[in-house]
C-alpha cells in the first residue's frame, strides 16, 4: 500500500498533456466556424440527429417507469463512485479468480504500452478492435503503429472513420459526419479487392465491410475492446453492440485485452437491470441493441483463453476529486445528449477536438484533461460551448446536470484565469449593479446609445467584441425611458389605477369603438 | 396578493413595454404591486460566464429588496431570471456569501415566479380578460421549459385570448441561439441556431412571435429585423395586458 | 516491487485521495422501477412475438412434441443442408430432419463452422418486453462460436423462459457464465442511420416458441 493511503490526500492528476486525444488544437469558437462552412455535415447532422431523436423518445415513452430507471441509474453510478477502492479491488480478485490477468494504468501512455507488451508477447502483429471509446481517448491504435502492429477497427462506422484517416465525429456513430456517397467513395479507395460497381446503398456497403473483415475475425488471433460494464461482485464484463463485430471479437481470437476506465465498474450483476433498459433506448433508441456480451474471466473450451483487463485512469480520479464535476463521471456514453444539442447539432463532433464530443465532452474533457495545460487551451472553451438550453439534461439516462457542469467548470476557468478583459468588465458591470444609485446613473448613460441608432431605432453593427452579434442581429436603441422612470411618473401612476379601475370592464368588451 | 414586481435589469432598461405591460396586468387582475426603487440585477448573467464572486452583492441586494415578508410573491417576466433566483442563488450564497444571505436567499427563492407560472399556478387565473386579434406563434425559451418547466401554462393563457389566432411554432423548443454571452463568444454557431429558428418562425406566417424572456426576443427580434421579415417579436406580457379598452398599438395600427 | 504494483498502488491511492478531498455521503438506490413482473402465457407470448418480429427475427410456435417437424420444416425452407448443433442437444429434435446434422466439438477452429448452413440450439431465458433470447454456454446452447460464425440461428425458447422485462430475465441468469443476449438478427445503423439487417453475426434469426413448455 502507498503512503498516499494515510498522509494528507493529495489532488490527483488530470490526464497528461501531449497523450491521446483529449485536446483539440483550436479552441471551440474557431474549430466551429470551420466546420459550420461544411454544408455536407450540417444537412448529415440534420437528418440523423433527427432520426434518432424521434425514435429515442417513442422507446423511452414506452416504459412507464422510465423516470424511475433514471433515478436508480443516476444512484448506481454515485453508489459505485463512493465506493470506487472496494469496488475495484473486488472487481480485480473476481477477474483474477475467474482466470483472467488484471492491469493498472495510470495514464494513456502506460495503458498504450501496457497493451503494446501483451500484443508484442502473443507474436502477432495485428489485433481486431471492438469499437472502445477508451482505446481512442488513449490514441492506442496510433500508438500500436508506431510499434509495428496494426489495429483493424471492426464496428462499421470506426472502420470508415480509419479508412478514411480521419477522427470520429460522434459516441455512437463515430462517421455520422460522412454520407453514402462519401463511404461508397472511401470504400473503393482503401479495401483491397472490393468490388468496383459498388453502390451507394447502405445494404451493400454493410456487405463489402462484412466480406473485407471476415477474413481478419477469423486469422487474427488478438482483439482489444472496451466495457460497458465491469461488475465488481462476479468479475464480469460487458459489450453492448449491434453489428456482431463485437461478438467476434470477444469470442474467436485467443487472447482479449479489455481497456476499461475505472469508473466504468458497477457494484451488483443485479444492476444490469437498470443500465441494459437505459443504454439501448437512450442511444440508438431500441428497445435493445442485437448482441450484448457478459463474460467472466476465462471459459475452459469457449471464447479467448487468455483475458486481461487494463483499469485505466487517465485523469478520472482528477475528476473524482471534484465534488462538482465527478457527476461527469456517471456517464455511461450514451450519446443521447448529442443527439439533442442544438450546437451539436451545428458544428458536430470535430469541432470539440476531443474523443469526447457534445454536452457530456464539454464537461467530461475538461475534467479528465484540464483546462490550462497549455497557453490558450484549447480546452477552457468547451464549458462555454453550450447555451445552456438544458435538453442534455432532459435526455440523459443517468441525469447528469450537464448545464450546472458547465456553469461550474465556466467558474473554475474564470477563478484560474485571473485579470482578462472579460473579468474585469464583470467586475465593472456587478460594481454598478450592485449599487442602485449607480445603477440608474448607468441607465441614464446607456440611453446615449440612441445615437448609435439609425433613424428606424435599431443599431445595425457593434464594435469587438459584439461584432459577432451585430453580424446578424440588430440591437434595438436603449428607450427614452426605462420602466422605473415611467413607474415614477405620474403617467405611470394614472395608468396603473386605470388598469386596477378596469379589472371587472375587461369581461364585457366593448365592441367597436 | 402584495406582489414585489422585479423589472429586471434588461426589461427596466431596454424593454420596458414589457414590465409596463406586467404591471398594468397584473393590476388589472386586482393585484397590488410593490415596486423595491433599489432593485438592479440578479446576476444572470454573470453566473452563466463563470463569475460567482463578482454577483455577491446583486445576489445580497435582490435578497433584501424582495425579502420584505408582507410581499407575498416576487414576480418577473422572464424565465431566465426567474430560473436564476430560483436555481442559481443557492449555489452563490453556499460558496460565497454568510448564513444572512443563505438566509435571504432561502426565503426570497421559494416565492419567486416567472409570470406565466404566477398566474396559472399561484393567481390561479387562465384568462386574463386580453384581447389581441392577430396572428401569433409561441417561442417557449429553454430556461422557461426546462429550468423552471412551465410547460403548457403560457400556451394554456395564449388560448385564451380572445381573437387571437395561435399558430403552432414548428420545433418550437429548439434553442434560439442566444445563451447570454454564448451569442458573444461563439456567434458563429448562435447565428445558425437563429437562422433556423427565423426559418421555422417566419413559415408560420405570424405577426408576432412571443415569448416569455425578453433576452430571447431581443435575439430573434434582432434577426427578424436584420431579414427585414414581416413577423416582430413581442412579450407574452404585452399581448395579455392588451384589452379591448387598452388595446396594443399593434391592434390600433391595424384599425 | 514492480512497475505494475505501482501503478495499482498510485491509481487506488489516488482513488482514495480523491474521496478524501471530496467525501460524498452514502447513497440509497431506489428501486421504485418494475421488478418481478408477471403476465399470463398468451400476453407474455404475444409481445415476445411482436418484438421479435419487429426486429425482423422469423417466429414460430409449437408444443414440445411437435418441435422435431417444426425444426424440419425450418432448416427445409431455409434450404440448409449442413446445420451444426451443440452436443448437448436433445437428440429428438432433429430426427424428422434428413439433412447432415454436424455435433460441434471444442476442436474445430472457429472458421470451419462457416461450412454449416445453420445451427439449432436452445436457449437459457427470454426477454418479452424487449424480444431478447439469452444464450449462457450450457450444452445444449453451445460454445458461442457456434451461434455466431454460420449465417443462420435457430434457437428453441421454452415459453416458461420467457420473462416480461429485462429484471425478471436476467434474474434467471448465472452471471458467471459467458451470456450472450440476442434480440434480432446482426444490424447496423452506422450509414445515415438507415437499418441495415446483417453485419457480421447471423443474417438470419429463427426463433421457434414452444407454447407447453
């Protein structure tokens, strides 16, 4: 045991800088205007952010204790947050007693060679991919490259995003940025020997991935996935997935090596009664997706014969350490929140540079990456990339207050910023306000931006930093009068009897007058 | 009921017809209104940027303007502000502030109305006796639906209005962009929020389009007017205080 | 003391700095949601039917003793002249059928079983509200190769293995047992989120429902 166990608690880590993908290199206002001028993407997002939102709301309206499953999940995940020590130790001895070898990782670079040294040891130089959010969070199949070995991505939709060298723009649908043209295109390009009249239906797409990857599930004797689920009392592990990509690869190769974020453990196999009824309708709206794979350490004569698991940190305990922020942590990676965000639905994933894009990315990147590693990073933008409209709150399984998160992590960068412009004009604005006498004294200058206006009233462009705004809107001119003055007057005080005079006139009109 | 009528800082100053029309309202409706002089700001905006520190004071002075327990409900057009006080106050006064303003806050917090909740839930009242025969669209703004979930209740009091023609806004409860200084910070994206949400409030064919924070009309306001687009915005307010003996200027034009 | 004993020792000891900077309070959960739900055979058969059917999976019912014809009449309109099946099978199941009946064994690699035209096993449990079949490796269900690798599934459900929902299925289950759970045939809705039915796992899903047992 360390002597951290008994010392003063130190605040742990964020994710170190320059590992994974966990930082864009643009802050989000820029990397969205690039994206916004990509008309292809705004008509994709259009279309399929709509699809899965009407289907997600028909399934859930189904259950009528969905409420209810939301607020058991949202108590699970806080359970299996308090009791995070227990609970993994448990989840590691079930693990080890069912056969399996489990490993710790403290952060990408550690996980990253920790797998590297298993694959190096079987003397393959592939591995098969199930679709893992936390082997992309780590950069693994780059890292895996750099050491010689090859990663074959194996969902449809990582698959495309690979072939294409490009960076998955969604949770759940990683290439929903790409149309069926787009995939036909990339298609004919990057598999060897696919079939040159190929079309752009879907069915047939679907079919030339399935020729190209059969070949590898049956050869390559390793694979690497992420969990679901890691259920600390029987040492079980899950999958959730549609295509059947994930059931080959946690059945056929000889060696599995599962990369699993820690906070990703739930305390009871029972448990699995809320979240296989929450995660299906909440992200790809059924009423279950077509494979789930629960398995249990190593089972003589079926499956991998050789299993190890890698409990990754990467800036989850930073999080942890944050009373507010570790709700972020209770996701269970739905993508139900992207789905219905309105900025999302704009500028979509790239634009948050993270694997984590969206509501939750917003709150979850800061919290496993930080905010100011760098100068100028990236990062500290995302909290404000949010209207804070709330219907991620709404939307999410395990109630997350996605709005509150980003108000908070908004305060903690506007505390570790110190003197910007922007704070010194807070400052200025809650002097004045918090001064009534001031207060008005300020209202009778704001009037002065009458002159600003045109002869119609209306104040057509601003200057920095409102330009932006004046870009599209135009401002209506301050009134010769505020409501105080007006109340003040005696034309106020006469209108206000009349109205309470009138109260019993108004149920007889008067017809024409 | 003695109601603390709280203007807001953007009403008092740049939409004053709106907290004129909230006042003559809700005297109409036999309320009496107290009206704090030294009300300012209840730091919206400011907490939703990230500064918690700098809101003390509005918090503090918001607290003792409408603490007065004689005042029986602090009420205000706007969900937003409404949703600040109601959600957001706490948080301050728990960091920041000492046991009195946890205190103030605590007490002012639990009888603080956006208007439309005030006078469905609270007054008790659906028809206000207005009168306003045009064509109008509903915009329920994000804080107003799902901070402080007034669902229905403007809706229910738009109904019944006499001669109006409520059209339904089509997928009305998408943000409009606006989001305080998202609008500032990222305009690029806000702006193609506005953009579709002019879209489906002009399809309706509307002359007004209504809503209950005027921050949000002032959004969709300035781009209605930069389209030069037949439909103007006006608060939920407006069109209730309108009557046949005090009609809205929109109706006397009209005449 | 080795690399990995460090890195188990800094992540646990980081895990527990980070409940000491910010204790949280013990959490109660509420299970208020529907538990140990019960519904008579016909309803519990008819939305198990309507669900399986809505994910495009091929529904049949027949009592125990009409399982052999029924299995027959299956593998001869799926035109299947190789069906595999787990060695613990009941024997009877397959007598009416006259095509080769292959036994799996453990020795055959995974890829050989892409020759069979189908496989019949039976199952552990069902799920009604969501059309689910639950496979946990018992004998006459199979390694899970078995069920993945041919192109078509067709899998025997006793109706007294259907539960309603998903709380009252997964309590039949033994967790330490590797469970597959199947609702539909392989799809995927990665291309503009249009359905598409078989990816990798079997294109074709038949589930044959006996009604008395």
């Amino acid at each position: 045991m360390s002597s951290t166990f008994l010392g003063m608690p130190a605040r742990p880590p964020r994710s170190p800088y320059g590992e994974g993908h966990l930082r864009g290199d643009q802050a989000f206002p820029q990397a969205a205007a690039r994206e916004l001028g990509n008309r292809q993407l705004r008509d994709n997002l259009h279309k399929a952010t709509r699809t899965i939102r009407a289907k997600r709301l028909a399934v859930t309206a189904e259950l009528p204790d969905w409420e209810e499953l939301r607020s058991a999940g949202a108590a699970l995940k806080n359970e299996a947050m308090s009791r995070l020590p227990e609970l993994l130790e448990q989840l590691e001895a079930k693990v080890t007693e069912a056969g399996g070898t489990v490993h710790w990782a403290r952060d990408a670079a550690e996980a990253n060679a920790l797998v590297a040294e298993l694959v190096a040891a079987t003397g393959s130089r592939e591995v098969i991919k199930v679709k893992s959010m936390a082997t992309q969070e780590i950069g693994l199949n780059e890292y895996l490259e750099s050491q010689g070995v090859t990663a074959h991505e194996t969902d449809l939709a990582e698959l495309i995003v690979q072939l294409a060298d490009d960076r998955p723009s969604h949770i759940l649908v990683p290439a929903i940025h790409r149309n069926r043209e787009e995939i036909r295109r990339i298609f004919l390009e990057r598999i060897p020997g696919v079939d040159p009249d190929l079309t752009s239906v879907p069915a047939e797409l679907a079919a030339a991935a399935r020729a190209y990857l059969r070949e590898k599930f049956m050869t390559v004797p390793v694979a690497v996935s992420g969990a679901n689920f890691g259920i600390a009392e029987t040492g079980t592990l899950s999958v959730v997935e549609s295509e059947g990509n994930g059931r080959m690869c946690l059945t056929l190769p000889k060696t599995l090596i599962t990369v699993m974020g820690i906070e990703k453990v739930l305390p009871r196999y029972a448990d699995l009664e809320v979240f296989l009824q929450l995660l299906p309708r909440s992200s790809t709206g059924e009423r279950m997706n077509p494979y789930t794979t629960l398995w249990t350490g190593v089972t003589p004569g079926d499956g991998p014969q050789e299993f190890h698991l890698v409990l990754l940190d990467n800036g989850r305990t930073a999080a942890l350490a944050d009373a507010v922020g570790r709700e972020a942590l209770n996701c269970i990676r739905c993508s139900a929140c992207l789905n219905v965000c309105p900025v999302y639905e704009r500028v979509g994933g790239h634009a948050y540079g993270s694997t984590y894009p969206g509501p939750i990315g917003a709150v979850l990147t800061p919290q496993l990456a930080g905010t100011h590693a760098a100068k100028d990073d990236p990062n500290a933008s995302l909290p404000y990339a949010s209207t804070l409209c709330g219907a991620c709150y709404d939307a999410c399984p395990v109630k997350i207050d996605i709005p509150s998160l980003l108000v908070e992590l908004r305060h903690q960068t506007t505390e570790r910023t110190g003197r910007g412009a922007e704070q010194l004009a807070m400052k200025a604005v809650a002097a004045v306000m918090g001064r009534p006498k001031l207060y008005r004294a300020a209202q009778k200058a704001a009037a002065i931006g009458r002159i600003a206006a045109g002869r119609d009233g209306t104040i057509s462009r601003l200057p920095p930093p409102l330009s932006g705004w004046s870009e599209s809107r135009d401002t209506p001119a301050p009134p010769r009068r505020t409501f105080r003055d007006w109340y003040a007057s005696e034309e106020g005080r006469r209108a206000l009897a009349a109205a309470a005079e009138h109260q019993d006139l108004d149920e007889t009109p008067e017809g024409e007058r | 009921m003695r109601i603390g009528l709280f203007a807001t800082c953007l009403g008092d100053t740049l939409f004053p017809d709106a907290v004129r029309a909230t006042a003559l309202l809700l005297s109409r409706l036999g309320h009496e209104l107290v009206f704090p002089p030294d009300q300012t700001c209840c730091g919206q905006m400011h907490l939703n940027t990230g500064y918690q520190r700098e809101p003390v004071p509005l918090i503090r002075n918001f607290a003792e303007q409408f603490g007065d327990t004689s005042i029986d409900a602090v009420v205000m057009p706007s969900g937003s502000c409404a949703g600040c006080v109601r959600h957001q106050h706490m948080t301050v006064a728990d960091r920041y502030g000492d046991a009195a303003l946890r205190a103030g806050v605590a007490a002012v917090k639990d009888k603080t109305y956006e208007l439309s909740e005030f006078l469905v839930d609270v007054a008790g009242t659906v028809d206000v006796g207005a009168y306003f025969p045009h064509r109008v669209t509903y915009h329920p703004t994000c804080h107003s639906l799902r901070m402080l979930r007034v669902g229905d209740k403007p809706l229910r009091l738009l109904r019944e209005v006499e001669g109006i023609d409520l059209v339904e806004l089509p997928e009305a409860d998408a943000c409009c962009g606006f989001g305080g200084t998202f609008a500032v910070k990222n305009a690029a994206t806000s702006s193609a929020m506005l953009a579709d949400k002019l879209d489906h409030v002009t399809s309706t064919g509307a002359a007004v389009c209504t809503a209950g924070d005027s921050s949000c009309l002032m959004h969709i306001g300035g781009g209605l007017s930069r389209i030069s687009s037949g439909t103007r915005t006006l608060h939920l307010a407006e069109i209730l205080a309108a009557t046949h003996t005090a009609p809205h200027a929109l109706t006397e034009a009209a005449r | 003391m080795t690399t990995r004993d460090t890195a188990r020792d800094t992540v646990l000891g980081r895990v527990h700095d980070a409940l000491g900077l910010a204790p949280r309070s013990p959490v109660a959960v509420p299970r208020d949601y529907r538990r140990g739900r019960t519904l008579p055979d016909d309803e519990r058969l008819g939305l198990f039917t309507d669900r399986l059917v809505d994910y495009q999976a091929q529904v049949h019912t027949c009592t125990s003793a009409e399982t052999p014809a029924t299995l027959a009449s299956v593998l001869t309109r799926l035109s299947a002249s190789r069906v595999g099946f787990p060695a613990g099978l009941d024997p009877a199941w397959l007598v009416d059928w006259h095509g080769e009946a292959v036994e799996d064994r453990a020795d055959v690699p995974a890829p050989d079983l892409s020759a069979l035209d189908a496989v019949v096993t039976a199952s552990a449990a069902g799920c009604a509200e969501t059309g689910t079949i639950f496979l946990d490796g018992s004998a006459d269900q199979g390694r899970r190769a078995l069920t993945l690798v041919p192109d078509a599934h067709v899998c025997v459900v006793d109706l007294s293995q259907v539960a309603v929902g998903v709380p009252e299925a997964l309590a039949r289950l033994v967790p330490e047992r590797p469970t597959t759970l199947i609702s539909g045939p392989s799809a995927t809705s990665d291309i503009e989120l249009e359905r598409v039915e078989g990816v990798h796992g079997p294109r074709t899903l038949i589930v044959v429902v006996r009604t008395d047992a």
